[in-house]
C-alpha cells in the first residue's frame, strides 16, 4: 500500500475517475456504434444475429480487458485516512 500526500491523493483519485470514464465512453461507443452498424446484415453467430453479438460480446470483452489493463496500469491501493481517523474517535465505544 502507498502512502500519499493529500494532494497526491487528490490527483491519482481525479486520474482513476478520468481513465474509467473514458472506458465507459469507449464501450458505450463500441456498443451503440456495432449495433447501428452492423443491423442491416442478416449474419447469425452462434443462434444471435451478428450486430448482436459483436456489439454485446465485444463491449462486455473490451470491459473485462480494461478493467484489467487500469487496475495494472492506472489504479493504486493507498490509504484514505480512514482507518486513522476510526481508530482516533473509536475510543467512546471502549466505555
């Protein structure tokens, strides 16, 4: 675990919300976009029709790959003061 200033924590916080918002963009993208796509093709994949199953599929494996590559490349486990802050005020429930 890192231990960070509270300005540090305050920039790798907007940096993770940043990062996961432009996921969410990309899959929305990816999603809306093969689905518009590819509607007019009367391709089957597996009983589905392929607008389907590419912008379903696919959205769902782009999720699961960047998640992944953010919790390796961008997120960091760093301590938020709060277990500090529980243990200072704690005190009362010992009485």
């Amino acid at each position: 675990m890192k231990f960070l200033t509270e300005e540090e924590k305050h920039k790798q916080i907007l940096k993770e919300v940043k990062w996961t918002f432009l996921l969410i963009l990309l899959v929305a993208a990816w999603h809306i976009g093969f689905a518009f796509a590819l509607d007019g093709i009367d391709k089957m994949v597996c009983g589905m029709p392929l607008w389907f199953f590419v912008s379903t599929i696919g959205a769902f494996a782009i999720s699961v790959a960047g998640v992944a590559l953010l919790l390796k490349y961008v997120f960091v486990n760093f301590d938020l003061g709060e277990e500090a802050m529980e243990e200072e005020g704690g005190g009362d429930s010992d009485k």
